[in-house]
C-alpha cells in the first residue's frame, strides 16, 4: 500500500526557512515522480517543485533560487528546502507521486493524474 505522509510545517517570518519532509512507502526501488504542490485559501492548487526516481528536478518559477526539492533514498523521504520564505507562499503543502517511468516535468505539470496524495502540511509566513 503507498502512503505519502508530509512533515515540517509550521510558522515563520518573512526571510526565514523551513524544511518540508514527505516520507513514502510502496515506491522505494520503483521508477516514480514525485512532487510538491500548495494550495493558498481562495486560491487554486498549484505546482511547487517535482523529481524524479533518476534524480532530475524541476521549479515553478515562483520558487526558483529560494527551493530545492531532494530525496534520500535511504529514507524513503522526499524533502523540500525553502528559504528566504515570503508571505505568498503562505499554503498548505502536499506531496503526490505516481509509479511508473514519468519524468519531473510529467509531475510539475499533471498533477491531476497523480493518484497517490498525502495529507498536507501548513506553511504560514507572516510577521
């Protein structure tokens, strides 16, 4: 059974960083993509960073320079650095992932079609 659980939120001031963690079961020793995605009160679900099970990566353009997305195989776990956080990343944090051979791009950008979720974490930048 696949199971995705999300870690590492919490509050902070504009400028600072926080580490999110997503640890899996049912894709260690798979071909899989993996991705974060957030989603704002009001506002519509959005693409964050994704990767995948060969190590390549990929940014939404409003995270780039600030997030890194890696994995640790060893620890089944998937993390994503963010740093010089900004209120506008205030969101709930979710992870997803699909089995088979998709790359990043496949994951940054069909979100829709992943069909394994966690449950999210909560990110509030303010000060």
């Amino acid at each position: 059974q696949v199971q995705l659980q999300e870690s590492g939120g919490g509050s902070v001031q504009p400028g600072g960083s926080l580490r999110l963690s997503c640890a899996h079961s049912g894709y260690t020793g798979t071909d899989y993509c993996m991705g974060w995605f957030r989603q704002a009160p009001g506002k519509e679900r959005e693409e964050v960073a994704a990767i995948d099970s060969d190590g390549r990566l990929a940014y939404a353009d409003s995270v780039k320079g600030r997030f890194t997305i890696s994995q640790d195989n060893a620890k089944n776990t998937v993390y994503l650095q963010m740093n010089r956080l900004k209120p506008e990343d205030t969101a709930m944090y979710y992870c997803a992932a699909v089995h088979g051979p998709y790359s990043y791009n496949y994951c940054l950008r069909s979100e829709d079609k992943l069909p394994d979720w966690g449950q999210g974490t909560q990110v509030t930048v303010s000060s």
